[in-house]
C-alpha cells in the first residue's frame, strides 16, 4: 500500500513530516525540529513513531530528537559524517543506501552544500522527495558549509528526478522565494501561476507543500539557472550553470 503522509508546522516555519505505511504501522518523522507538534500529529492518528530520518545537523532539524527517541524508542538514522555532530544515531547512512519504514523504502541521496552532511531522502515508490533545506519551492537553502558548484550540483541531483515526484522541503519560505524570483525571471508563466497559488494558499494559512517537481523546475529560478534566458537577465551570457546559480544565491542572500 502506499504510503500515508503528513504535513504540520513545528517551530516558526519549519515542516514536520510523517511518513506512515500502513501494511505494517511503522511511521517516520522526517528531522525533529520540535517534539510536541510532532507528537500531537502521532498522537492524532494513533501512530506510534518507529524512525525519524535525519536530514543534515541544524539545530531546527535535531532539536526534538532526543525527547522523541526517550519517549518512543524509535531508531534514529543519520547522515554519514565524520564530525558526528547529530546525537542519538542508531544507524548511519551514505549516498544510495536504502532505509526501511516498515514496507517502505526510502533512497538516500547525498546533497551537500547548506551543510556538507546534508542528504534528502527519496520515497520512489510514492514519488516523494524530502529535499529540506537544498531545494525550497521556488528557492533553494542558503550555501553555508560548501560552495556554489556543490550546491548546483546537488540541485542537479533533484532536478534529474521524475516530474511527477512531490517535493517535500524544510521550511515554508514560498511566497519570499516567489517576491525574488519574480525579480529575475518576471516573464516566467509557470512562475507567475505558481505566485498566484501560493498567495492564494498562505491567504487561507495553509501550506504550499507539496508541489510537483514537473512545475518546480519549470518555476524555480534556482533549477533554471544553466537556462540561457536566466543568464541572459544576469547579463552572465555563457557562463557555467554554476556561475549564474552562484550570482543567484548572493542576490537572494542579499534581498
Ligand atoms: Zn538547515
């Protein structure tokens, strides 16, 4: 059967992810930015939590891991990293190992660049992609810990995925991402109708994940940027996917 997903707000505007197979009742949370939110939806459907997925280190990615883990015994799997900076790790995990939640199968895929542990987590059987904080709808995390062609590159690894995958992010930044992306790519459709939505959706305060990768890529500046039109509006005319996306990242750091 497939997978049974859902989608909550922990702390100011991270998302908290359950992720539940219903042949067997296991159930995932991925990251732990806060216990409570992440207990009250356990709690609202009568799931019991038996894995939490670690994305990367941050603090608003980790912070309800322990309290989960001391009231659930769940496993805790975590980037491979040598720094060990995630506490509470049963199992490490590398690019193309495979974790299961009960029947289901989640696909590691290394992501470096927001930090250097950063990895997502791709259900292909139930087309879903926990990207959290490499791509944002219409945006992409800040660069801290690698650099730009790292980063490009880990957005490559996303963008090559099916267009009919749902990307699952880490934080509810869409209708900022849209403000700046319209000021690069102003003549985008498929953007203009994805501004649209999103202010729709944040009017009636509900979320704008999930979004299919098929329009993200269409719409997002940041999985554009080897496009020669978004070059051209750069006015960096034959430079490297990698260029143009690293003069994208400054701009919006600094918008
Ligand atoms: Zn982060």
């Amino acid at each position: 059967m497939a997978a049974d997903l859902r989608v909550f707000t922990c702390l100011s505007d991270n998302f908290g992810y359950l992720v539940h197979d219903p042949d067997t009742g296991a159930t995932a949370s991925i990251d732990a930015p806060e216990a409570g939110p992440i207990i009250k939806a356990l709690e609202a459907e009568g799931w019991k939590l038996t894995d939490i997925l670690i994305t990367h280190h941050h603090g608003d990615h980790v912070g309800g891991v322990a309290e989960l883990k001391a009231r659930y015994g769940c496993r805790v799997v975590a980037p491979h990293d040598k720094s060990a900076k995630i506490a509470n790790v049963d199992q490490r995990v590398a690019n193309a190992d495979v974790v299961k939640i009960g029947k289901l199968l989640a696909r590691v895929v290394e992501t470096p660049g927001h930090t250097l542990d950063h990895i997502s987590y791709i259900f292909d059987n139930d087309k879903a992609v926990f990207a959290a904080d490499t791509l944002f709808s219409i945006g992409c995390g800040r660069v801290f810990e690698g650099n730009a062609p790292m980063m490009w590159d880990s957005l490559l690894k996303l963008r090559a995925l099916p267009d009919d995958f749902r990307l699952y992010c880490g934080h509810e930044y869409t209708a900022a991402n849209v403000r700046f992306a319209l000021s690069i790519d102003p003549d985008n459709a498929a953007l203009k109708a994805r501004a649209e939505e999103v202010a729709r959706l944040r009017a009636d305060n509900r979320p704008t994940i999930p979004v299919l990768l098929g329009d993200e890529k269409k719409a997002n500046v940041f999985l554009r940027a080897d496009d020669p039109q978004v070059a051209a509006r750069l006015h960096m005319k034959g430079a490297s996917g990698a260029e143009v996306f690293g003069e994208l990242r400054e701009r919006k750091n600094k918008s």
